[in-house]
C-alpha cells in the first residue's frame, strides 16, 4: 500500500476557503474525516468544541462523516479505544493550537501509530498551524508561552514549517535568527495563511490563495498556486 499524501496548512482549516483543498485530499478515500483538536486542549473544553463545530461543518459541506478523535492529554493519546476510531480514515486532520503541546502529547502514543498506519496505508493526513509543524521535524521556539524548541513527530524528518508565513515576521521579529543553524538536508518553508503545501514527502504542490516560500541561507524563494516543489532529503 501507498502512502497517502500530506498537506502543510499555513491557516484555514474546516473553512470554506480551504473547502478544495480538502474535498481533494478525501476524494476516492473512505468517506470518514478524522478531526484532532488535540493542539487546542490546553485553552480548554470551549476551545476544543469550538474546532469540534468546525470540523462538522466541514464534513457536511464535503458530504463525509466527521470523527471527531478529541484526545487531551498524554493519558488519552494511549486510550486504545481513541485509538481505534482512526481505522478506515480517508482523512486524518491536525489542528490548530499549541504544536509543542500536540507533539509532546502524540509523539510515541497509540494514537499517534494509529494516525501513522493509516497514512502509511493510503489515507491523506493534513496538519494546519501547529499540526503541520508537528507533523514534521522540529518546532522551533516561537511562542512566548513556549520559549524551547521542541521535537515534531518525525512524519516528515527533513522538513520544518512556519504557518502563518505571511504574518510570522511581525509576530516573531528574530524568527531569522531563530532559524539558523538547520541540519543539512531538512528544508524551511513558509507557508501563508489560506495555503496549503500538498504530496510528499519529497515532492509537492502549492494550493491556495497565496504563497509557500523556500527558506535557505537567509534568501526566500516564493511558489504560488500550481507550483511544484522538490525537497529531496540530502
């Protein structure tokens, strides 16, 4: 079996503006949307409805049915019953919120083997935000609440991902700075809000409304809609 693709979600996650983007990712797959708002937990049970809506929404607008998957904690990432409602997904999505929470709580988990056997089976696994930073290599330290860096869930060993792209600079002034030192072969990219980088794991398409940037000695090449990209782990 195949692996199903990856899409890199800079914003927009179960909103209309990203609808193609996820009718596209379910399309031929088994109809059932597998929803974590995991990243989200630590701001609280309002929050994690708040995704919860979304997501069904979503689902109806795709004519699919949403699996809401809500794990809080480390504890629940372990709960073979959570575990097995990611079975037959057709689309596994990890949502916005805290990436060194979400990583921190899946990495290792039965959740998380169950999320990583699907994908490797076929079905597509989507991260927006914090999900597509955790899906990845390595979160860097962005936030003030989180001043470390953190490990990814190594989906994606030689990439690392800023979302938010376009508004990142103002929200981290040093975020240059804060980028050096990445190991030789695992590429930065920048992704911008309503934008979302799709395939893998060495080869991807833009989708969206703006653009994905190639972060490499401090020189950033831009890709918009349609572009292909190649990143090769070295």
């Amino acid at each position: 079996m195949t692996a199903g693709p990856i899409a890199l979600v800079g914003s927009g996650e179960y909103l209309p503006v990203m609808q193609r983007i996820e009718a596209d990712l379910i399309k031929g797959r088994n109809p059932r949307y597998v929803q974590l708002p995991t990243a989200a937990a630590p701001e609280g049970d309002k929050s994690l409805q708040r995704w919860i809506d979304l997501g069904l929404q979503q689902a109806q607008r795709l004519g699919v049915e949403q699996v809401p998957v809500i794990v809080r904690d480390a504890d629940e990432a372990n709960n073979p019953e959570l575990a097995a409602m990611i079975k037959d997904a057709g689309l596994i999505y990890l949502s916005g919120g805290n990436p060194h929470f979400l990583a921190d709580t899946l990495r290792g988990s039965l959740v998380w083997n169950a999320i990583y056997e699907a994908w490797q089976n076929g079905a597509a696994l989507a991260g927006c935000s914090a999900g597509a930073m955790a899906i990845a290599d390595h979160i860097p330290a962005l936030r003030v609440h989180s001043p470390r860096e953190t490990r990814g869930l190594g989906a994606l060993p030689h990439i690392r991902v800023l979302p938010h792209f376009d508004k990142m600079f103002g929200w981290v002034p040093d975020l240059a700075l804060r980028m050096l030192n990445v190991p030789n072969g695992v590429h930065v990219v920048g992704i911008d809000e309503d934008t979302a980088l799709v395939g893998g794991p060495f080869e991807w398409k833009v989708q969206g409304r703006q653009s994905v940037w190639l972060i490499s000695d401090g020189n950033r090449q831009q890709f918009s809609e349609g572009d292909v990209i190649h990143l090769p782990a070295q």
